[in-house]
C-alpha cells in the first residue's frame, strides 16, 4: 500500500467492545479522500488513532513514511489535525493563536507572518482576526481552528467532520481552503456526514459500518458497484448489508 498517509490492521478495543475492526487506509499526496459512516461506527476513533491522540490495540500508521508509534513528535510534524471538538483558547485572538502555534511548529520568522497573513486573506478572517476567539461564531472558530491546522504546511491533513454545524457560507470557504490543499500536494483525509462535499471534492471514498470498512473506490466505482444512482442510496444499501452480516454472524455463532 502506497501513499503519505498509511493505515494497517488498524484495531481498537475498549474492554470487550471492538469500535474499529482491521481498519486499513492510504492517502496519496495530492488526494483527498472522504471516510463516511452512521454515528458510532469507528470513523472519529479511526482519525484519532491516524493523528496520534489513540494508540491502536493492533495496527500501524505512517506519515511520511515514518512510523507514527515509533518516532511520534516527528510523524505528528508532518501531520495537521482537526477533531470534532477542538477548542480554541479563549482570550486569544485567532492572529494570535496562529503566532502562538507557529512557533510551536518552529515556523521561522518572517515566513510565520506570511503564513498568518495568507491564511487570515484566504478563510475571510481579517474582519475577526484580532478579536478573542470566546467571542467569535461558531463558524468563525472552526476557520480560525482550520487555519491553524493548515498553517506548517503539514504533507498530511486529518479533519474530522470540519464544516459539521456550520453555515453555508462558513462551510464553503472551508472546503475551497481543502481544495488549495490539496492542490498544493497535501493529503487529505476528512470524515463528513455531507453527502454533496464528498460528491465535490473527493477523489476516493472509504465507507464505514461497525467499524470496519464496507466500501471503498472512486464515486463512479462505488455506485456502478451498488446499482445505485447517488451516493447516499449507495451507503444506506452497503451499511443495510452490514448489518445483515453482522446479524447472521451474531446468530450462527460464526461467520457462514
């Protein structure tokens, strides 16, 4: 399996309860790649394990071709990751979050400026930017929360459900921000409920039920596959087939 960013037999229990099953992944520079599923079916404890927050039970990442268990400061330097509930610190104004982590990341001076400057210009952030983040939008945070993950110029971007709750405004300067990225030569991989996003911007799709990966291709590929003429029939069809599985196996005791 090629590509930047690399997952293997990703496994994670918690106690008895298995949330991710031999869950394997690759993302290309230059790619973006959509990771769909209901709630509860593995895909955020998939990301965190991707970004370093969960260690697999069993499993191995690469960043880089470096091994994220084995060198993890210098796998997570190359990586920009943004959860579902990242928060921002309040008294800081976005500008000054992003000085802040930049000389975390040891961005030089005066690129940290030109970085700072480019990201505020291109999310629509000058008219916020130097107001505290406690007393932003909620759509007003997350850009400034994506700018921050985007500001080292990681060669890997995980973003867990990044327009989720926003308006349509908000949410497009994020998804034309994924698109520069990816141009750029990033390797993107994003989790969204957004069926009309992953439709737009990604190149392949990872499908997930159960946590384990149901469906996998190109859009063409996936609905050629399921008879189906959108996307969303197409996921409700392979998770309804996952759920037939998983009862049969349930009941036999084994699978058949």
């Amino acid at each position: 399996m090629e590509g930047m960013l690399i997952a293997e037999g990703l496994v994670k229990r918690f106690g008895d309860f298995t949330a991710v099953d031999q869950v394997s992944l690759s993302v290309s520079a230059g790619e973006v790649v959509g990771i769909l599923g209901p709630n509860g079916a593995g895909k955020t404890t998939t990301l965190r394990m991707l970004a370093g927050i969960l260690t697999p039970t069993e499993g191995s990442v690469r960043i880089d071709g470096i091994d994220l268990r084995e060198a993890p400061l210098k796998a997570k330097a190359r990586m920009g990751f943004l959860s579902g509930d990242t928060q921002l610190y309040r008294r800081l104004t976005p500008r000054e979050l992003l000085r802040f982590f930049g000389k975390l990341y040891e961005v030089p001076e005066p690129l940290l400026s030109r970085r700072v400057d480019r990201l505020i210009e291109e999310l629509d952030m000058a008219s916020f930017a130097d107001r505290p983040c406690g007393a932003l939008s909620s759509g007003q945070k997350q850009r400034a929360n994506i700018a921050r993950a985007f500001l080292h110029e990681p060669r890997a971007l995980i973003l867990d459900e990044p327009t989720a709750t926003l308006d349509v405004w908000s949410g497009q300067f994020i998804v034309e921000a994924i698109r520069r990225e990816r141009a750029a030569g990033r390797a993107i991989l994003f989790s969204t409920h957004i069926m009309s996003e992953v439709e737009y911007l990604c190149d392949r799709i990872y499908l997930v039920h159960g946590g384990r990966l149901v469906e996998q291709g190109r859009l063409a590929e996936i609905l050629e596959r399921s008879g189906c003429a959108n996307l969303t029939d197409a996921f409700l069809n392979r998770a309804r087939e996952s759920e037939a599985h998983q009862s049969a196996v349930v009941h036999t005791g084994g699978p058949r």
